[in-house]
C-alpha cells in the first residue's frame, strides 16, 4: 500500500503531471536546504519525494494554478 493514496492526491492537485512537476521539486528543495515543514518523526516515509507527498496530502504545499 503507497501512503499517501493517488486518489487523495489527486483531490488537491488537477492532475498527475502537475503532482509530479510539485513534488519534485519540493523535494529537490529539501535535499538542498534541508528545510522539512513537519518535524522529522512525523513523516511516515523516510525519502524525500515521499515527504514531499505526504506534504501534499496534509495541505501544506499550496498549488496556484
């Protein structure tokens, strides 16, 4: 089971490839200012892109269209 869900994602963001475009770069982002949003332990993944995903899905990344 991939945590967080598609589906749930794709409730926040219009689609996959705008997903892909954000979470990339957010995590690239974190790799180089090693700035988190949450605290360390309350990510569930332990990479980057799945923090980024988990950031998404608690709407802590806003996305303008």
């Amino acid at each position: 089971m991939i945590y967080p869900s598609i589906d749930k994602l794709l409730t926040k963001v219009g689609s996959k490839y705008l997903l892909v475009n954000i979470v990339s770069k957010r995590a690239k982002e974190m790799i180089e200012t090693d700035y988190y949003q949450m605290k360390e332990n309350e990510y569930v993944s332990t990479k980057e892109i799945g923090k980024a995903l988990e950031e998404v899905a608690k709407d802590l990344i806003h996305i303008s269209e």
